[in-house]
C-alpha cells in the first residue's frame, strides 16, 4: 500500500511570499546548501497562471498578495500530497501536473514544488507542495493593488479580481476536503495502473476501512530532526509491520501457525507485549515533547507581544 496523505492549509496576509520562497528553495538556501554540501531535496518546480506582472517571477505575485490582500483575508491555499516512493521522478510529476490541470486548470494563479527528502527509513519521502491563490482569472489586466481589491459586480474592471470558494461554512469546506481526497485517489491509482505499479492508496481513515489501529501523529520538525525520536518511531513502525506479518497482535491469540519455530511462544508473547510497551512509550514520549514545545512557543510568542507592548 503506498502511502497515503493530503492536508489542506490556508495562508494569511504576510505570509504567501515567505512560503512560497521555502517551496521553492529559493537561491539564497540553496547556496547555503552548496557551501555546507548538502543536497537539496527539490526534485521539480514550477508555477502557471500568473497575470502579466508576475508571469516571469511567482514570488513578485505572493509578495503582492501579502501587500494588498486585506489583512484579515487569505493570500493562498495550499495541497500538500505525499506521491507514490513507487514511481520514479517522472512519473510523479506526470501525475502531479495532471492533478492541477484537473483542480486547478486555467483558473487560479499557482506555484508547486516537489520536493523527495529521505525519510525516517532511509527511503525517498516524495511530495508536492501545491499553493494556489483563489482569485479568478478574468482575462481583465489589473496592476498589483487593484488585482486584490474587492471585487465589483457591476464593473468588474473596475474592482480586484473575483474570489472564488467564499462563504462556505465548515461542513461544506469538510465535505470539499473529503471529496478533493478523494478524486486525488481515483487518479493516482489510475496512474500506478498505468505503470503497471502493484501498490495502490487508500485516502479513507484506518477506521473507514475496518482496521484497528491508531493513526500516526504528524511530529513536529524539531522532534523529526531528533534521533531519539526518530529511533523510537523507527523501531514501533517495525514492530508494527512484524506484528501484521506474523498477525500477533494479540498476545493470547493461538499461536498453532508457530509450532515449528525455534522460538518458544513464551519469547514470542514477550517480544510481542515488549513491541507494544516500546510503541506506548513513543507515543508517550512524543505527546511530551509536543506538549513541551507548545509551551515554549506560548511563552515566546508572550515575550514577542510583551516587548512589542513596551515600544
């Protein structure tokens, strides 16, 4: 089963550029990484639909966006997807262009990177950024200012260029997400069809899909960077999959299968309750260190606010 992930993320005013500037690991990093010899993870980078005043640099039109969109008003959405390690780079960016052309198509300016670090196991940890800004293209020339200013109705030329996807509550921005998951499944596995790859995704919870075990926590950068950590997912992720091969997740279950093994049952029902104690202790420790570090940047963001008070 390959895997399967895609969350959804809003971006306010100030923040558009900066990010955008991260996906694309813009020059100043990547002679950083140069100078410190590290190799940069981007694999592809591209961007589409830009009006005339940004269609030779994306960042131009972030940096506008955070400039002219009304503070309170979102500057891009953002589909982060994790791609089939199955494929190969080309095949990954054949289904992730065939994905905008589907959501995004000649609508909404956008920019994506995909990027393939190395993940906890050593292997590639394939996946695309995918930033867009819901303000309809109109075929209308509009400057920076005016392009984010509200839209009018009666005059369109006259005002910023229409924001579409407004004034949709929570239920119906669930049932959207729901739905995006969905399509991406449909043509994802359609791909690995036709690449004759075995392994499919399945977007549904474990719940949905009848299996009973706890989804993963998505760590925090500072605790993915944290070789304790890192060593204590890597060891309950393996147990997990020795438990599904061998399909002893209960320790009293009838180990009949097993008489041949030269390992008696009662080291085989201790490996298995020792897998399960090491799994509760990284859970443990992690929701600590979560905890930890929600605190500290509590406590930051009161000493930023405390001195910004003081001036």
């Amino acid at each position: 089963m390959a895997i399967a992930r895609l969350s959804v993320k809003v971006g306010k005013a100030g923040k558009a550029a900066p990010h955008a500037e991260y996906i694309d690991r813009d020059e100043e990093k990547k002679l950083k990484q140069e100078q410190e010899q590290e190799q940069s993870d981007l694999e592809h980078r591209d961007y589409g639909n830009m009006p005339k005043w940004a269609e030779h640099n994306p960042i131009t039109f972030w940096q506008a966006a955070d400039l002219y969109e009304r503070k309170n008003g979102s500057t891009y959405r953002e589909y982060e997807i994790a791609l089939p390690r199955e494929m190969n780079a080309e095949q990954r960016l054949e289904l992730v262009e065939d994905f905008i052309q589907s959501e995004i198509g000649s609508k909404y300016p956008y920019q994506f990177a995909i990027h393939n670090p190395k993940a906890m196991d050593g292997n590639d940890q394939p996946h695309v950024h995918l930033m867009f800004n819901e303000r309809l293209q109109d075929g209308i020339e509009r400057d920076p200012e005016q392009y984010f200013k509200r839209y009018n109705a009666k005059n369109p030329e006259r005002g910023g260029a229409k924001k579409d996807n407004t004034g949709k509550g929570y239920q119906e921005r669930k049932t959207d997400i729901k739905d995006l998951r969905q399509r991406w499944a449909d043509l994802c596995n359609s791909h690995l069809e036709k690449h004759q790859i075995d392994s499919r995704i399945d977007m549904r919870s474990y719940k949905e899909q009848g299996i009973e075990k706890e989804p993963e926590k998505k760590l925090l950068p500072s605790q993915a960077k944290d070789p304790e950590i890192r060593e204590a997912l890597q060891q309950s992720r393996t147990a997990y999959k020795e438990l599904e091969r061998l399909d002893l997740g209960d320790p009293k279950k009838d180990l009949k299968d097993l008489k041949d093994s030269p390992i008696s049952d009662k080291e085989i029902k201790q490996g298995i309750e020792s897998f399960k104690a090491d799994f509760d202790s990284f859970k443990q420790l992690a929701l600590e260190q979560y905890k930890e570090q929600q605190k500290l940047e509590r406590e930051q963001q009161k000493i930023m606010s405390y001195k910004g008070m003081s001036r």
